[in-house]
C-alpha cells in the first residue's frame, strides 16, 4: 500500500516538481465537484495520518491512524465541528456508526473500520454526500436528526423563539426558499396556511426556482417552531401535508397490504407460517395511511373488529380478521413517517385443520408408497417370471474348441474372458438351474470341489469351487430375457485365451438357423409401449413414486417369433409415429443384435434386440428425466445413483464401492420413503449383505452413466435388484 504522510519534509530539489504535480493535480479535482459538492481530498485529516494512495480516487479519500475506532470517531468529529462541519443522523438510523456532516449546503459521509491486523488503529474514509434538499441549521443546535433528501429537519435551537423566527426568516430567503402565501399557495388547493400552533409558529415555503444545480427543486415544506421551558426552541422542518399523497399505492410484503411509499419495509413470514408480520416507515400522514388500509382490508375481504389496545407511540390500533387470520394494526408517528406494525395470526381451528390435513396427506402418502412398493415386486416377480419362461432348462454341453481352464456351454454369448486377472464373463439364454448343472457336473468330473454356498434360488446361484489350492467362484443370475455368468478365482488365471469371437459367431448361427420366417408386423393397441401383437411373451414395468404421476421409467421386454430385421423394421416405423428420433450414437446393428438409442418427447429411450430360441427378444426402456428429478433420484452426469432400501425387520449393512452403509429396518419402505443414496461411477461393482443372524449374501450389480438402480433388503434378507432409471 502507497501510503504518503501529511506534513511529511519533500527534498529541496524536488519542491519545485512536486508543487506543479499537486498544482495540476488540484486543479482536476476541482473541475469535477460543482459548488453542492465537496471535494474530499480538501478536507482536513487528523493529525499524524498517514493517507493510502494506491488506489487515487477524487471521490474518495482514506487514511490510517495509530489509535481505535472509538476514539479516532471521537477526534474526527471534534476536528471537523472546528472547521464548520455540523455533524446529524438521519431518521431510523440513530445506531449508525458512520458519521453525516452538513456545511452550507456540502454533505460529508465519514465511516471508519478497524485497521488490517491491527486493533489498535483505525481507516477512516471521506466520501462527499449531496444535499438534495438543503436547509439552515441554527448554529449551536442540539439533537440534529436530518434527512438531507426530503427534508427533514428535528433539532432544538439555542436561541430564543423571537431569535429562531428571523433567523430562519432570513436564512431560508437566503438559499432560495420563499415563504407561500394565500396566492403562491393557490396550486395546492388542499393548503391550510392558517392553522395556529400552540406556543409558536408556523409557516410554509417553497423552492420555486431551484438553485444553479438544480438539486433543491422540490415540494413545499413546513417549518413549525415552538417555544421551550428552558428558553430554547423546537426546530422542525418537513415536506409539508399537503404536499404528500393521499392516495397510496398498494405492495405486498409477506403477503401483508404494503403503503407506498415507504422510506423502508420488512416483512417477516408468509401463507404457510402461523405469524405474519409487516413493519413499514410510510412516507404519507397518519390519515393517508389509515385510509389505505380500511381500503385494503375490505379489497382482501378481511372484516376490521374494531378499536385494540395501544401500543407505547400507537396514535391508532385496529384488530381484523379474516376467514383463517386475526390480525391487529398499529399506527403511529415518529418524525416525518407513519410507523406501521402490522400482525396477522392464524386462527387455532385453521392450525388444527392445517394440522389434520397434513397428517391425512402423510398417511395417504405412505399408503400410496406401500401399495407402489408392492406393485413394483409384484410386477418385477411377474416380469422374471415371463422371463424364465423364454430361458431353457434343457441339459447343456460343453461348447467345442473352448481354451478357458473351465467348460463353456455351448450357447454361451458375449464371452469376456482375462486369463491374466483370472475372471470369466457371459451371457446365455439357458437357465440358471440348467447352468448350475453344469457346472456341478462338469466341474465335479475334472476334480473340481463345490464349496457349500447359501445362494441357490431360481433366479440367482453362487457356486464356490476348490481345487488343489486354487478357488474359482461363479454368480449365475437371470438378468431380464439372459442369465448373466461371472466368475473369478485363481483357477482361471493362465496365458490370455479368448474364445469369446468364436464362441458367439457359434452361438449366433444356431440362432439364425432357429429363426422363423415372419410376415407384416402388428401394433398391439393395448401396450403402452408399442409391441407387435404376434409376440409370445410381453411384459411392461414402470417406476414411480406417490404424488408423482408420470412414471419415471418405463420397460418393456418380449419375444417374438420373426426376423430380428422384420423386428426392426416395426420398431422403426411405431416409434416414429409417436414423435421418437432414433440417434446415430453408439448403434449397433448386426445380424443377431440391435441397439439404438431414441430421443423421445418424454426423455431418452433405448430399443434392444437379440435372437434367443428362435425368436427375437425386445427389451425398449424409455425414460423421463422430469419425473425422475421430482423424485429427486436423477444421477448426477455421467455417474450412476443407487438406491438403497431395507423390507426386512432388522437394520442391515451394504458395503459397495469401498463403502459401507447402515440400512435400518424400513429404510425405502413404507414408513421411511428415503432410503440412503450413493453417487458411482458407471461400471460392475460387487457387494455384500450383512444382516445379524444370517450369513453373509455377495452379488454383482452392473450400472451404466445415467442410471437409478434400486437395492432393496428383503424380508428373508435376499437383496432385489431393481431399475429405478
């Protein structure tokens, strides 16, 4: 910080360079402050201040100085009194710990904050403030409180009454302002210029012409002064009556009748809390105001109760009411304004049937989302069971030429195998009864031993095998129309061999040569997602939450028996008619297998076909990122989001990802419809099940970018895997 200290020494050769730079620089800084404006940098600053220059500014001026805030304000406002600065606050803002100052007609703001680091020392800023409305303070005055845009003006004057009357005589002629008459006043046809004031005076000017800045044309003023007991005299000046609006403009603050205009206005609450309040400083007389709420309280259709008790500074209090509120209104006077404290308070009968109507939505709301998590397990368990039926129970053989250090059934698909990792992948449409035969089989002939495993449903098998100090560890699970299998272990690690092109070239010509020729495909009117109408299985699930109508994914898989081209080809024509853009990215089209993503008016879609027993599988999946981001269950960009829930009766723990996550009982239920969340990144994650008394449960969940999986705890402990998104 460029710091320069008044009153420091200058180098004898440098003086004469130095008063031409502050010669130039003083006379810019008066060419931009007109005679209402002062130029700060010409007021005086205490002594030994130190003034920062890094930032010049010819509005603006700081310095520092080696003392606290408390006693630099102090020393400020003693300095500036010597120099003809009258120091005031404004109206409201008594607690105010900057400083206002008036001289003539030039303002000055003065603030202070606590120096960097140091509390011992103090910044104070000097910054001009126009007088907008400009009148004479009498010189020794006390109790300043002036408002420099209006005016207004509250102060006791030394001077006795006779003295104060001709100075402001005098001084208000002085700069500008006339005092009216029955004929200057004739434009305001609602002055009274003769109303007399109990010990004093009072009298009304105006500013007709304004001054060469044009800054104090304004409305006409009233000055009222009074004689005190002491000999002093009650100075107050401000716009005058009839000046001000009677007809007030109408805002709406809490959702309370605001009077405008307002010098400020707070509003606290709103229709949903018990209490509402509105505090308002009106820029209009008592009568304005109080007229503008009789208005709007019988526009609101709200009913006035008659006279409430005064409040200490109320000149009036009214109570109303309306069909769920009462309410009081409190009017007053405090110098220029009309206070408003305006309260409004529900009605105990309407909590109370606030009260009985939320409970009734909660109750409503937790039987709607007990009979949705029924629906969604009845619908999924009909679904797996449509499935299973497409999946074959017929014995299977080992596929010919496999080099994985274990079998390969013969119609396995998508083979992935990493010899190195020692992990084995596919899909196939056999089912998972047939493929633990298999494996038991198989694997029993080659010496391999099964280990006992407590995962042996229909839909879902883990087998465990040890052989000679190696282990191999298979997850057989029927995902929608296929059943997945992987496995791991130090069993399958060897030289990297991957049969998997041969492998599915095999298994997609025996696919092919169980095809069945088709003719002209079909809409079935009845699905809500188009299938043909000769299809031999379908099944359609949505995902949706209570309150939200629109289902936020919707699925379809069924098999039909044509060409996997004829299929296509329906797809293509249905979907078009219902305004679905079918997307370049990421197609895939081959001989046995479709994939092609769709834009449709309600959000993203995907269309899948396959060949399996000589049909074609359809599985389409739509879904709607509006109803999904109600449901607050929308995954971040690019990552997957898991729902965690728990059916059973005792808390369980998931632990997924490097995660571990307590799910108590009813989590994702019917009672809690929020289970725990997690945010992962898209790809295969393994995870296990713990719940007290039962053995330890290990599965696979494979998720991609943008979509919700459901991982539901069972009642007997089994976790359902659902797609939520």
């Amino acid at each position: 910080m460029s710091m320069t200290k008044r009153g420091m020494q200058v180098p004898a050769r440098g003086l004469l360079l130095a008063c031409g730079v502050l010669l130039t620089a003083s006379t810019a800084h008066a060419a931009q402050f007109d005679a209402g404006y002062v130029d700060p940098h010409a007021v005086p600053m205490l002594p030994g201040a130190i003034e920062d220059t890094s930032r010049p500014d010819p509005y603006r001026v700081q310095y520092g100085v080696p003392t606290v805030v408390a006693v630099t304000a102090a020393a400020v406002k003693k300095m500036l009194s010597t120099e003809g600065w009258v120091s005031y606050v404004r109206p409201l803002d008594e607690t105010n710990t900057n400083l206002a100052f008036k001289k003539g007609r030039q303002g000055l703001s003065v603030s202070f904050t606590q120096g960097l680091g140091r509390p011992d020392q103090s910044a104070v800023t000097y910054s001009p403030n126009r007088i907008y409305s400009n009148v004479p303070f009498p010189e020794g005055a006390v109790d300043l409180v002036f408002d420099e845009t209006r005016p207004y003006l509250g102060c006791i004057a030394p001077s006795a009454f006779d003295a104060t009357v001709a100075f402001y005589l005098k001084e208000m002629a002085a700069i500008g302002w006339r005092k009216l008459t029955p004929e200057t006043a004739a434009s305001w046809p609602n002055a009274d210029l003769s109303a007399p004031i109990p010990n004093g005076v009072r009298a009304f000017f105006d500013h007709p012409d304004g001054d060469s800045t044009q800054f104090y044309k304004q409305k006409p003023v009233m000055l009222t002064l009074t004689r005190r007991d002491d000999a002093r005299t009650n100075v107050d000046i401000r716009v005058a009556p009839f000046a001000l609006p009677t007809d007030l403009e109408a805002g709406d603050a809490a959702g309370l009748p605001e009077p405008k205009p307002f010098k400020s206005s707070s509003g606290r609450g709103n229709a949903q809390t018990a209490t509402r309040e509105l505090i308002v400083a009106a820029l209009a007389d008592l009568p304005a105001v109080l007229a503008f709420y009789h208005r709007e309280f019988a526009a609101r259709g709200w009913t006035e109760q008659g006279s409430a008790p005064l409040a200490p500074g109320d000149e009036v209090a009214l109570k109303f009411s309306s069909p769920e509120e009462n309410g009081v209104l409190h009017l007053g006077r405090k110098y220029d304004f009309t206070m408003v404290h305006l309260t409004a308070q529900v009605k105990e009968s309407v909590l109370a049937a606030r009260a009985k109507a939320k409970k009734d939505a909660d109750e409503q709301f937790m039987k709607d989302a007990e009979a949705m998590t029924k629906q969604v397990l009845a619908e999924d368990a009909a679904r797996r069971k449509v499935q299973a039926t497409a999946l074959s129970d017929t014995p299977l053989q080992a596929q010919a030429g496999s080099t994985t250090p274990v079998p390969l059934p013969e119609n396995a698909q998508e083979v992935d195998f990493d010899g190195a990792g020692g992990r084995l992948e596919f899909t196939t449409t056999s089912s998972v009864k047939a493929l633990a035969t298999f494996y038991r089989s198989s694997l029993k002939q080659a010496g391999w031993k099964e280990q006992p495993s407590v995962i042996n449903q229909p839909n879902m098998a883990v087998l465990e095998f040890a052989r000679g100090g190696k282990s191999i560890s298979f997850t057989v699970m029927q995902m929608g129309p296929k059943v997945n299998v992987s496995a791991d272990g130090s069993g399958l690690k060897m030289a990297a061999a991957n049969p998997g092109s041969k492998a599915a070239s095999a298994s997609r010509d025996a696919a092919s040569a169980q095809a069945k020729a088709s003719g002209l495909l079909e809409a079935d009117p009845d699905s809500a997602l188009p299938v043909p109408k000769q299809h031999s299985s379908t099944s359609l699930g949505t995902a949706k939450l209570p309150g939200i109508e629109a289902p936020f994914r919707r699925e379809l898989e069924a098999s039909v028996p044509a060409e996997l081209g004829d299929v296509l080809a329906f797809y293509r024509t249905e979907l078009k008619k219902l305004g679905w853009q079918e997307k370049p990215e990421g197609a895939v089209t081959t001989a046995d297998r479709v994939q092609l993503a769709f834009a449709s008016p309600q959000g993203p879609a995907m269309l899948k076909l396959g060949r399996a027993n000589g049909e074609t599988s359809v599985n389409l999946v739509q879904k709607n990122p509006e109803a999904a981001t109600k449901a607050d269950i929308m995954p971040k960009p690019g990552q997957a989001k898991l729902l965690l829930g728990n059916m059973g009766g005792q808390d369980a723990q998931i632990t997924i990802n490097k995660q571990t996550v307590k799910i108590v009982a009813g989590a994702g239920g019917p009672q809690s419809p929020k289970g725990p969340m997690l945010d992962v990144p898209p790809g295969r994650y393994q995870y296990s099940l713990k719940v007290a008394g039962r053995p330890v449960r290990s599965d696979t969940i494979e998720v991609a970018a943008g979509d919700a999986w459901g991982l539901m705890v069972g009642p007997t402990g089994e976790v359902l895997p659902l797609q939520m998104y």
